[in-house]
C-alpha cells in the first residue's frame, strides 16, 4: 500500500500509541503554547501527578531559556527510553489516523496523522518545496529545540499542516468510512482541549487518500488554480509547528552528512510525524496573535513607533492601524500608504529592531483577554493584531513567500494539537 504515497510528501507511518494507562493524563498540549502563562503548566503538573504523561517527554517552550534546561533536557531523553522499555507503547505499523476534534465551542475539526518527507519540506523564503514554512524562521530558535530532538529516541509531533482542499476531497470523505476503521481512542481532553476520537485507516480508506493528494499535487491544476506559470506545486503549509518540522529538518541534515546518501531514504529522521488539515475545515479558524512588550517604556515606544514611519498619526485612519494597551490607556496608530500586506508585517520589523536596541522582550499571545490582563501591568504593552483572512494563506505564501513570524495562530491555545501520538526516530 506504501507505493501508492511513493511520490507524496505525506504517506503512512509506523504510529506509537501508549497502553496501559489514562489517555486525559497521558495527553497535554502544545509546548509552545501559555508561555507567559506559567500557572497552566503547573495546573497540568498537579493534574498529571506521577501517571504515564507526555508532559514528560516534552519540554515546554518556557523552559528551554531555564536554568536546569540541559538537566530537564536529559530527563526527557531518559523517560523515552525507559517509557519504551517498559513497553508504555504499542505499534501501528504502516498506519494513518483519522482524528475527529471536538472543539470546546463544538465544531468538530478533522485530521489525519501520518509523516512527511523532509526531503520534500523547506522552510528557506522562496521555497519550491512541496512542503513550505508559512512564517519566517528565527534561526536563533532552532538550536535550543535541536538540543532537544537530537538524541531523543521518539518524536511527539504538535505540527499541522495545512492542505488547500475546497472541494473537500482527502479528510472529509473519511468520516463517512470510519464503520470500516479500527477504534484507537475515544476521551476528553484535559484543560479545555475538547474530545478527541481517533481511527486506524482501512486499507481502501488510504488508497483513496493516495488518489485524492496525488490529484491535489498535479501541477497543471495547481499552475491553473493559482494562475502561476512553471510554479513548483505548493501541496501543503505547515499551519502549526514551523520551528518544530524546521528543527526536525536539520536534524535529519545532520544524519545526511553522517551517512552516504545511499542510506538517506532509510534514516529514520528523513521523516516527521504530523497531522493534515483542510484549510477549509470549518472548524479551522485564524486567530490573530497579538505582541505583548515586557520591560518597556509604553509611551516611549509608541513615540518611537509613529516617528518610524513618514505621515504615521494617532487614531484611526487609512493604512494599517495599530491597536494598543497598556497601563496608562489604550489608543491606535495609523501608519499610512504600508509596504506590506499585513498590519504584521508592517509592526514586527520595528519591533525587532526597538528591542534589540532599546532592551524588553517579546511574547507572542494567543487570545486578547490575555494580551489586555498582561498589559496593564507596569512596563509591558500589547499590540491587538486582526486575524488574517483564510483565503490569503497559499496565494501568499506561493507569491510573495513566507508570512512574518506569528502572524496567525489556528484556533485559540486550548484548541492546538495534544501530544499523543509518538514514533521511532532513531
């Protein structure tokens, strides 16, 4: 059956999926997610207690700049290996998921986990790859996650990638077949993460997903879509997870210069775990993620901000109008005739450079009751950004290459990917 994802980026995987324990426990979400929040991973802490967890094999994302990261990183390497050796796992070989969400408001988004060629896969701006980043990668946030893979015997993967499919031709048709399937798993999610019920594809069910990429991945119809001439096709976007697949992607460079090529196609790190989406999934929204400054001077950097560009004003206005809050009040900021698309792309150079010369930092917030609660703290300040529009997602990327980073988030943090899943990576 493999044969027929021969020439596929995404194709099935041999799946890992724990036993012997509660899967409410075992799963928790994203690690990027809540990182200026640390009383939800201490939340998670006590609920998980000393139960069989992937909260132990991750590390979350607010951790990697912490004091005890090499020992935190060492402990999570040593849990896989003994989580392996106590047979916590057992294998679907050569398997698709079908993963049916059940959001907290209702909507019910789907999914199917399976891996990616790496091969295939480029986070570079400009990218012909198949596979293709949709926010600029921070280099500097690549080795503190290598650090973390590159010896880890197993990968849990929170990355989504994203495929245009408006005539509902790969997912949707699954959940009608799921009576064919094998029943992997059926429970709520802890923290607001909803219910999850997850399928192992029969056989027919992955012939036909093979049929309906292989007809996304034609290049005429791409070429024609998106009226590009002699453009590579663009089959997926990663949705969620770029600097996670962009750190899987270099450490299976570095197995490359460790192994002749003829062993390429065999390393086990060529490959990545992760879960495709329909970007028309009606479950599937772009939230906006809004800039939250530590350690600033807010009326200061707001000066700064209007001074930077020619004809910038206060209030409303014609142009991309930055909304913002802080301690003292809140008020908007118009900068006129921008150069880019996005109010994004217009703010995060700025803010670059405003940091690295003037000092603060940087978060990146999900959801704007949370951006507001931090901002009127002393010295911090949010920026409240509008969600980016759905439709504007491949024709951009395709076109003018990769958004800047953080400009749209999938849902809110509770509605990312919870770790469950795992597979062999060395």
């Amino acid at each position: 059956m493999t044969h027929a994802f021969d020439q596929l980026p995404f194709r099935p995987a041999d799946i890992l999926l724990p036993q012997n324990c509660a899967y409410d426990k075992w799963s928790v979400v994203a690690c990027d997610q809540y990182t200026s929040q640390p009383e939800y991973w201490q939340r998670v802490e006590e609920s998980v207690g000393s139960a069989p967890s992937s909260l132990r094999l991750i590390l979350p994302e607010s951790c990697l700049d912490g004091p005890n990261v090499e020992t935190d990183i060492m402990e999570v390497n040593n849990t896989m290996t003994r989580y392996l050796r106590e047979d916590r796992f057992k294998t679907l070989p050569n398997a698709l998921i079908y993963v049916e969400r059940r959001l907290e408001e209702g909507q019910i988004r789907r999914g199917l986990v399976g891996m990616v060629d790496l091969e295939q896969y480029d986070y570079e701006p400009g990218s012909g790859a198949a596979i293709r980043a949709t926010e600029g990668t921070v280099l500097s946030r690549i080795p503190p996650r290598v650090a973390v893979r590159k010896n880890a015997p197993l990968e849990l993967p929170h990355a989504m990638l994203l495929a245009d499919d408006p005539r509902k031709t790969v997912l949707e048709p699954l959940a009608g077949r799921t009576g064919r399937m094998e029943l992997l798993y059926d429970f709520d999610l802890m923290e607001r993460g909803g219910h999850i019920t997850g399928w192992k594809l029969d056989t027919e069910s992955m012939e036909l997903v093979a049929r309906a990429l292989t007809a996304l991945a034609d290049p005429a119809t791409f070429r024609a879509r998106y009226q590009v001439a002699d453009a590579p096709v663009m089959l997926f976007a990663v949705g969620d997870g770029n600097h996670s697949l962009a750190t899987a992607k270099e450490c299976y460079e570095r197995q490359k210069r460790l192994n002749p090529p003829e062993r390429w196609a065999s390393l086990p790190a060529r490959f990545a775990l992760c879960e495709l989406v329909n970007l028309h999934d009606p479950a599937l929204e772009f939230e906006a993620i809004h800039r939250v400054l530590f350690g600033v001077e807010p009326v200061e950097l707001v000066a700064a901000l209007c001074a930077a560009f020619p004809g910038a004003h206060p209030g409303g206005g014609k142009g991309h109008v930055l909304r913002y809050v802080h301690a003292g009040g809140e008020g908007a900021l118009t900068i006129p005739s921008p150069t880019t698309q996005l109010e994004v792309g217009t703010l995060q150079p700025f803010l670059d450079q405003y940091v690295k010369g003037h000092g603060g930092r940087i978060d990146y917030i999900h959801g704007e009751d949370v951006a507001r609660q931090l901002a009127r703290q002393r010295g911090n300040l949010a920026f409240l950004l509008p969600p980016m529009g759905k439709d504007q997602l491949f024709p951009t990327v395709i076109r003018d290459g990769v958004l800047p980073r953080k400009t749209f988030s999938m849902g809110h943090a509770h509605d990312k990917r919870f770790y469950l899943e795992a597979r062999k990576i060395r």
